[in-house]
C-alpha cells in the first residue's frame, strides 16, 4: 500500500518506546511507566498477530479443501448406487425423494459455507482476544488518572483521612495526565493494526469501539489539563499584579507641579 496512507507498527512501537522513557524518566517508579511498558509487549505483540491476521491458512485450507473434495466424492459414489429407472413417479413417492434430495443438498450447502467460513471465524475470534486486551489497558491507563484531579485544589477544599496523597507540582500533573492522553492515542493505534490488515466487520466496530473509548476518555483529561492551565495562569496573573502594586509603594512616581 502507498506510504503515508497506512499505520507503520515499527513506528508506533518506536514512539510507544519514546513515551516509556519519558514517563520513566520523570515518574521512574510510577504505576503508569509499569502500564507504558505492557503497551509496549502488547504493541510489539499487535505487529506480529495483526501481519499473521492477513496471511492466508495454508494447512486449514489444505484440510477443508480436502474435506469438500471427499464429501463430493462420497455423493457421487453413492449415486452410482441409485437405479434412476426404479423411481416411482407416484406423486407421494416423489414428493419424499425430491424433499430428502433437497435437504441433503441444504445440509451440504451448509456444511460447505461452515467449513470456507471457519478460517474468518478463527481469526476473528484471535484478533477479538487481543482487541480485549487492549481495551483492557485503555481502563488501566484511566484508573491512573483517576485520583488526579485538579478541581480539588481548586475549590480548597480540606483533605479527609482518606483522599488520595497529592504530592505532584502543576507542572507534573500537567505532564502526567499529558501522558495519559497519549498512552490513550496510542493504544488506540495499535488497534487500528487489526483493523488495517483484516478488514472483518466484526473486528472494525471492535477497534472502532476501542477508538472512541480513549478519545471520550482523552477529552476527559484534557478538561483537567484545561483547568489546570487556567489555574497556573491565574497564579501568574495574581503574582504579576501583586508586584506591580509592590513597585508602585516602593517607587512611587514622583508628583508634577504645574
């Protein structure tokens, strides 16, 4: 497929790698670089069991193939039994041989479709597997950000004996829910693998689901990051005014006399 046009797994593993660094960087003994790292496998995983999703079954398609041949083999070799000059042409007597050679075809028909279709079940029911997973860790990653709430500093209100320890500055829970939001976006991507090398309807509203769970989730930390942004500029806002009226009393602007 042309570039730019497809997801490169080589590269959403290199940037899911980059943000494990990060995050252990500045949060080296947190429960999200822990998280950072199991998306990590997952992803290095997610390349390999999405490119073998794409790839055709050979020895399944060997044996249903050759299911298919024997069970047209075993109907013609008992037609070869069957004295067609003995029919009845009794109404009663053709009505029962017409209705068993119909559900005989029916039940091979059936059977046929069952065994071509067995290859998509298969693999649908793999990528649904990891699919799970991955969604899985987009519920992980949420539970992380849970207890960061900025509002509470916000409204001032007094911690109770069990509110969760804050002992991050602005500037690092601004950094954390900031990579919570893009460990969300990129479990997202490794989803769209699936979905880009199988193209199963089943499997697409899967990874679609997946989609849309971290992006409602994602808005939802942003609106944090939003009020903490507010916050900080407020702060700026109350200090730049408190030396401003610091300077007026110690450098008074000297009076003019007409």
């Amino acid at each position: 497929m042309p570039r730019y046009r497809t997801l490169d797994a080589d590269k959403i593993i290199e940037t899911v790698e980059t943000l494990r660094l990060r995050i252990e960087d500045r949060f080296p003994e947190s429960g999200l670089a822990g998280v950072c790292r199991a998306l990590f496998d997952t992803a290095q995983a997610g390349k390999v069991r999405s490119k073998a999703l794409a790839a055709p079954h050979i020895a399944l398609r060997v044996l249903i193939t050759a299911i298919i041949l024997l069970g047209v083999f075993v109907f013609v070799y008992i037609g070869t039994f069957v004295n067609f000059s003995k029919i009845t042409t009794e109404a009663f007597g053709l009505v029962q041989g017409l209705e068993a050679a119909l559900n005989s075809t029916i039940l091979a028909v059936l059977g046929v479709l069952f065994l071509v279709k067995l290859e998509e079940r298969l693999k649908r029911r793999r990528a649904l597997h990891d699919l799970h997973e991955l969604r899985s860790i987009v519920h992980v990653i949420d539970m992380h950000q849970l207890t960061k709430d900025p509002s509470v500093t916000l409204a001032g209100a007094a911690p109770t004996a069990h509110s969760p320890v804050r002992t991050m500055t602005d500037h690092e829970l601004t950094r954390y829910l900031d990579y919570c939001t893009e460990m969300l976006s990129l479990t997202g991507k490794v989803a769209a693998l699936y979905a880009q090398h199988f193209r199963d309807p089943v499997v697409v509203t899967a990874v679609n689901d997946i989609e849309d769970l971290s992006t409602h989730l994602a808005r939802k930390i942003w609106q944090k990051i939003m009020i903490l942004h507010r916050m900080t500029e407020d702060d700026d806002g109350g200090a730049t005014h408190r030396r401003a009226g610091a300077r007026a009393d110690a450098d008074p602007l000297p009076e003019r006399h007409p």
